[in-house]
C-alpha cells in the first residue's frame, strides 16, 4: 500500500487538478528501487555512455546548460542567416502517465534485469493507494488489478526520475532516427555535431531548422508541423501526451 499526498503547486491555488501528487511508498520497497534504478542501473548508464545529449537532467548538469545551449542556437542562426524555430513542448503528468510496457523495454535497454523490472512495475500496477488530506487519512484505497492495471510510476518513487531517464531516452533516439533535429559544424575544428532537441526531465524545445536555405515559409512550417506531430506520436506510444 502506499499513501498519495497532494500539495500545492501554486500557493492558494487548491483545484485538484493543480495539486501535485506525491506518492509515498513503502520504505523498505523504496530504498530498494533506489538502490537497483538510481544507483546501479545509473552507474552503468553513465560509464556506458547511454543517456543522450539532449537531455540535460543528469549527473553534474544543470538546467542552466540547457538554457545556454538553446542561447547558442539561436546565436549560431542569426549569424548563419538561417530560418530556424524553437517549440517548447512539456509533458503533461510525465512520471503519472508511463506505459509499463515501454518502461519495462527501456528498463531493460538500460541492462535492468527482467525480474526486477517486472517486480517494480507489477507493485506499481497492483498496489492500493490512500489518498491523504488535512482532513486525516482515507479508510478507501483505489489502484489496479492484474486485468485492470494502474500504470506510472508516481512522484515520490524513488525510480520515477532514472525509469522515465529510460523512457526520455527512447524518445530521443526514435525523434533523432526519424531525422528531427539541427546538425553544426565547428568553425575552428570542423567537429560535426547534431543535437534534436534541448531536454530538461520532461520540458523539451525541440529545434527546427531548415533543410534548404531557400525554402519558403510554408514549407518551413510544413517541417514543423510533421516533427511535432512526429514527437507528438513517440509521446502517445510511452503512455503521455504533449501540453
């Protein structure tokens, strides 16, 4: 079992779908997912060279980096004189709304062994949540059944950030493989580069440049239109959808 508590994203704000709600689970369960995902499987991921470039929610990285990044962009265009675009796209409920079965093939792209995955996963699907007011705590749980599962992974997991690391990570490389994204080349050391998209966890800006210099701004925005609805489908395939 696990008690679900909803806090305020926004001070005075208590609509219930403005609450954040943070699941806390079972100590024992918790620091044992802590162990296998954040440590071990993240140890290896790193040493491995597995999480992408765009994502910039990794170890001695700060959101700030992303920030300065898309600042180059958009330094490199305008001196390029390129017609180029920046969209922001979040994430609506990232941890809440992954599919167990894409987490479990990300899991285990990411050398989590099968049995561990599939026990997290199966707790998660399985296990009784009691939501947890000022007023007291619920006698009534909810959660899902074996017909019925209850997918996630629920903030306050301690496998939430590295288990939707491994979902990011899918994402990205099916939205690069599909040939979204800019490519550059270094002016002093001629280094080609390509990145599809700057990542914070789940706040993306995705970078659209245009594949011929003389394209029209109809085609332009034809390129856009079908990288989003590219990224939009990768998206609805692990479970989420965009805001």
């Amino acid at each position: 079992a696990a008690i679900t508590v909803l806090l305020e994203k926004e001070f005075g704000n208590i609509y219930i779908d403005k609450m954040r709600a943070i699941c806390l689970l079972e100590a024992d369960f918790n620091w044992l997912n802590k162990l296998v995902f954040a440590r071990r499987m993240m140890d290896q991921a790193y040493a491995e060279g597995k999480v992408p470039f765009e994502q910039f929610a990794r170890r001695r990285t700060q959101a700030a980096h992303g920030v300065l990044c898309k600042v180059l962009f958009c330094d490199m265009i305008r001196s390029l004189h390129q017609t180029a675009g920046i969209e922001s796209v979040d994430l609506g409920n990232c941890y809440d709304a992954v599919a167990h079965p894409i987490a479990s093939i990300a899991l285990q792209a990411f050398k989590v062994p099968m049995v561990m995955a599939v026990l997290t996963l199966s707790v998660l699907q399985t296990m009784t949540f009691y939501l947890r007011t000022g007023y007291g705590l619920a006698e009534e749980g909810y959660g899902g059944t074996k017909e019925d599962p209850t997918f996630g992974y629920g903030q306050g997991n301690g496998m939430a950030p590295p288990g939707f690391l491994t979902v990011s990570a899918l994402m990205t490389h099916a939205y690069r493989r599909l040939g979204h994204g800019s490519s550059f080349v270094g002016a002093w050391s001629g280094i080609l580069f390509f990145i599809a998209a700057i990542i914070f966890v789940d706040d993306s800006d995705l970078l659209h440049r245009a594949r011929r210099r003389n394209m029209s701004d109809s085609d332009f925005f034809d390129q856009v239109q079908g990288a989003t609805y590219d990224w939009g489908f990768i998206t609805q395939a692990t479970g989420g959808y965009l805001k």
